[in-house]
C-alpha cells in the first residue's frame, strides 16, 4: 500500500502546468491581464479601479507559468479617475485603443522604446499630461490618440513616423509647436485641429494629399508652410485661422477644395501656384484683409462663393481659361472696383458680383451667353459698361435681370462694338442707358481687304508689323481698349493701321 502511495505522490509531481487559452484572463499582483494570441505573452486587461501609482511588471505568472508583457490592452485603464502615474517595462510595444482615455488625474507616463503603434483615444482627455515624447519606433499613432490633452504644450514626434490619424491632437489648445517629421506619408482629418496655441507649421511633402480640417480653428497660427510633393488640399484646412499671414503652396498642388481659407481674416495677399487646375467654393470666403489674389492660368471655373464676404479685395484678373463665373463668387467685395470678365466665359451665375458697392468698371465679353439673376445687384456705384456681346436681343443677357434696378442708367456710360450700336438702341433693357457710345475698334471691325494683312506676325507676345516702326500702328484688345506692345496677356487682338483693322491670335 505504502509503495502505490509513493507512486502516485510521484506522479504528481510531473503532471503538466496548465497553461490559459488566449483571451482567457488572470490577475497578477493586484492587476488584469490576458493572454495573447502566441499563448506566451500577455497584455494588460482592464483596470478601469486601480488607485493611484502603478508599476507594470516586465513578466507575470499565473499557474507557474510566466507570460511576456508585450501590450497594454483596449480598455486597461478607460476612465480610472484614481490613476495618477504609471511606470511600464520596455517589453511594451503597443498601447491599446481608449487604453488610457479620461484618465483625467494622469500626470506622469513614459512610453517604452520599443512600442510601435498607439492605438484610437489611448490618451484621450487626459488633462494631467503636460508633455509628449512619442518613441523613436512609433509609426502610427491612432485616432483621436491624445485628443484633447488640454494641458500638453510640448511634443516630440520620431522621425519613422508615418501615420498620424484622425483629431490625434486635435484640441491641445496648449500646444505651442509641432514639427512634423519627413517620413510622415498620413495625416488623419482635424489630426490638429482647434490646436489654439500653435503659431507655425510645416506640412512635409510625403503626405501627399493633405486632410480636411487638419488646422481648422488654430485661431494663432501665423505662418504655413506646405512642401513640394502635395497635390491636394482637403476640405477646411486652416479654416477659422484667424492670425494666419504668410502661406507658401508648392509647385506640386493641382487642388484646392472647399473653404480651406475661410474666415482667415488676416491674410492679405496669396500666391497661387500654376499648376492648380482646381478652386472649389468658399476657399477664401471672409478672408477679409485678402487684398491681391492672382489666380492660376490653368482654372475654368470661378466657384460659388469663392471670395465672399473678401470686404479688401479692390482689383482681380481672372484667367483667360474661365467660361464661367460661379454663384457668390465676388458677393460682398465692397471694395472691388473693376471687373473684366474674360472672353470666352459662357456664363455668370446669380448673385456673382451682389453687393459689390464700389464697382464702378465692368467689361462683358462677346462670348458671355447668360447672366443670372441680381449677378450685379446692389451694385449701384457703375459707372461704365463694356458690352461686347453682339446680339443683346438675347432675353438672357437682358440687363434687367441683373443690374440693380437703382443704377444711374442716365449717367452711366455704356460702350458696344460700333456696328451694333443700333441694335443696342433698340433692345429692351439696354435703351435704358442714356449715355450710348462705341469702341474704337472691335474684334468685329476687321477690314476684308486690308493692305498690311499679311505683314503682321507675333514674336515673343510681341505684334509685329513688317515694314513699319511701332509708331504707325495701335494695338487694341477686344474691349476697344488700346494696349502696350508686347501684350500683356494670349488672346485675341486687333492691329490698327489708320482706318484698316485686322484681328491677330496671340499664343
């Protein structure tokens, strides 16, 4: 009997340690844990109560058998109010989402060298930290990761970094300054918005195409600085960057979506690459220190709201490419004093040039089909039109339907191609204007047979005639005005040699 008891207290001793499941759960010294998927390490598990300051062991046990601490879990301490510091082991390499979101008391955490991601809201709302060393080996930092950490003035961001997500700093109105690293190829939307504290940025050119809202409401940044490599920016960039003053775009940028300056009240002047193909509506609405502007070449559409509300705005040269003035563009530019539109633009769009008070010049093309209702209404200080379109019996472009009906039609001068001054005189809305002139010279006017026809040619921009100096010949645009030599823009010009006219394209 005595020999089968020695057996069986021997075999005890070699039954096998039973090891958890991955998922399973065990506590160790007070805190949760879990175990990982590779059954051999372990992350730590929720801990939504532990007090005060915590010090996470680089390995646990649970029945005998030790387990790695590789991860602070999803949830290990959301919403602990208790915690005020915590000390993790270098065998941490990630940070879990809302790891430690609304620890409101948590002043003190130094993350590991070897982590490499951090997850959505792991720090989010914690209003004790007042700096940030993102380690070396981090490439993502997640959503929303340190929003609204109100108290952070200072962060170091690695430069591996790649990815940084959604609103990841958004509303850190302490922050002072941000340097985005080179290697940075992602930028979520709003990553820094409402950052009230910021005052320059440099966006690297890696990124590519830069989120939407990603500065909005950093009401004290001045300067901007985006690199070459960026073709598009999003929706609201530096939206309500009330102190903004000096933004440079690169060479790269072919978009520009919408509202992405508005409501920057400080900005005064802009430089707008040529390589911008597209301006999309309300981009730089109530800048209203906005004073010059030159749009790219390369834009066809002026779009809806586009300058709104740019109260500084006095001169604009819009682009020989436009064939259409889009709704609001100029709506509110109270100090715009002349517009020409470009010839081969189709159509202005209602409300274009409303409340434009101090527009006294405007100059339609021929090529203008339709103007929408009140384009120039409130618009009551013209004092000059040039109309070059040449049929105005057209219902659509009747002035009625678009200037303000308190226009001086007795004083204001109207000025239309010579050969239809009698059609003007006789259509409905354009006999109003008492005062009725024509140009001196028109696109239209070109005489079949004349004798230096084939003299003229264009080098350089530069109209030439042979045989004859500069002197003995006027060059004028399709508005009747006379121009300098060379001209100063492509188009369509005539040359004027005492009565005779002919028309010449310049590329």
């Amino acid at each position: 009997m005595k020999k089968h008891l020695l057996y069986f207290a021997a075999a005890l001793l070699f039954v096998p340690q039973i090891a958890l499941a991955a998922g399973e759960t065990f506590e160790y010294n007070g805190l949760n844990y879990f175990v990982n998927e590779d059954n051999t390490t372990a992350s730590v598990g929720v801990n939504s109560s532990s007090p005060g300051d915590i010090v996470v062991p680089g390995t646990v046990e649970y029945n005998s058998k030790p387990y790695t601490v590789t991860a602070i879990g999803d949830n290990a301490f959301y919403s602990n109010f208790k915690l005020t510091s915590i000390e993790l082991p270098s065998s941490i390499t990630s940070i879990g989402d809302n790891a430690f979101k609304y620890c409101f008391c948590l002043a003190t955490i130094n993350l590991p060298d070897n982590v490499t991601s951090i997850g959505n809201y792991a720090f989010a709302r914690c209003d004790g930290l007042t700096s940030l060393k993102i380690p070396n080996k981090v490439t993502t930092i997640g959503d929303y990761a340190f929003w609204n950490c109100a108290n952070v003035t200072t962060l170091e961001l690695p430069n591996g970094l790649i990815s940084i997500g959604n609103g990841a700093f958004s509303s850190c109105v302490n922050l002072a300054s941000i340097e985005i690293p080179g290697s940075v190829e992602s930028i979520g939307i709003a990553a820094f918005g409402n950052c009230t504290s910021i005052t320059s940025v440099e966006v690297p050119g890696g990124v590519t195409d830069i989120a939407g809202q990603l500065f909005e409401g950093c009401t004290a940044l001045e300067t901007a600085k985006i690199l070459n490599g960026i073709t598009s920016i999003k929706i609201n960039t530096f939206a309500g960057c009330t102190s903004l003053k000096s933004v440079e775009l690169p060479n790269s940028l072919t978009e520009m979506q919408e509202s992405i300056f508005e409501g920057c009240t400080s900005l005064e002047s802009i430089e707008l690459p040529n390589s911008i193909t597209e301006i999309m509506f309300s981009t730089f609405k109530n800048c209203t220190s906005l004073k010059s502007v030159t749009l790219p070449n390369r834009i066809t559409t002026i779009s809806p709201s586009l300058f709104e509300g740019c109260t500084s705005l006095k001169n604009i040269e819009l682009p020989n490419n436009i064939t259409l003035i889009n709704y609001e563009a100029f709506k509110g530019c109270t100090s715009l004093e002349s517009v020409v539109i470009p010839e081969g633009t189709k159509r202005v769009n209602y409300n274009a040039f409303q409340n434009c008070t101090n527009l006294t010049n405007v100059e339609i093309p021929s090529s203008v089909s339709l103007i929408e209702g009140g384009a120039f209404f409130g618009c009551t200080n013209i004092k000059e039109i040039v109309c070059l379109i040449p049929r105005p019996t057209m219902s659509d472009i009747n002035p009625t339907r678009y200037l303000d009906e308190n226009l001086d039609y007795d004083n204001c001068k109207l000025l239309v191609p010579c050969d239809k001054i009698t059609a003007y005189q006789n259509a409905d809305g354009w006999n109003k204007f008492k005062k009725l002139g024509c140009m001196i010279v028109s696109a239209d006017e070109e005489s079949a047979e004349a004798e230096f026809k084939d003299k003229v040619y264009v080098q350089d921009k530069n109209i030439m005639v042979d045989g004859l100096s500069s002197e003995e010949y006027s060059i004028y645009n399709t508005a009747g005005k006379q121009v300098s030599n060379p001209v100063p823009a492509s188009g369509v010009y005539v040359v004027k040699v005492g009565d005779e006219a002919v028309k010449v394209m310049v590329k």
